[in-house]
C-alpha cells in the first residue's frame, strides 16, 4: 500500500512483542489496582477491560493481531 502511495524506502519493524508486553503490562497493572478501579468506575467496567485484554493478549499469542511500524520517504 505504501508503494502504491508513491513511498519507497519502505522499512518495517515488527512490535508486536512490546504490543503483547505492554497489553500484559495493562492487564497486571489493573489487577493490582483492581479495588481502586472498581471503586472509580465501578466492576462492570473493570471486568470488561480485563477481559478484553485477555481476549486482545489471546489474539496476538495466536498470531491474529499484529503491531508493526513503517517507515518510508517520499519523492
């Protein structure tokens, strides 16, 4: 897509090993805070985070979600 947009030079790097880290980092960072977050915005809301970073966490173990950066130049 980059290269039909007139870019070359394109260079990718894959995060998706820091995406998976950082999300994890997330999901323990909230477990650890879990009474202050329930008493904030309540434990319907702090549930849901939770598991959608288990489910988020899930996908990218299995390959489904990716994180990449591009860089490129353009004439």
């Amino acid at each position: 897509m980059l290269r039909a947009a007139g870019f070359r030079d394109i260079a990718q790097t894959d995060l998706t090993e820091e995406f998976l880290r950082t999300t994890r980092g997330w999901y323990e960072g909230r477990q650890r805070h879990a009474a202050e977050l329930i008493a904030a915005g309540g434990e319907t809301m702090f549930r849901e985070r939770q598991s959608d970073s288990r489910k988020q966490m899930r996908a990218i173990e299995d390959g489904l979600l990716c994180r990449a950066l591009f860089v490129a130049t353009r004439p």
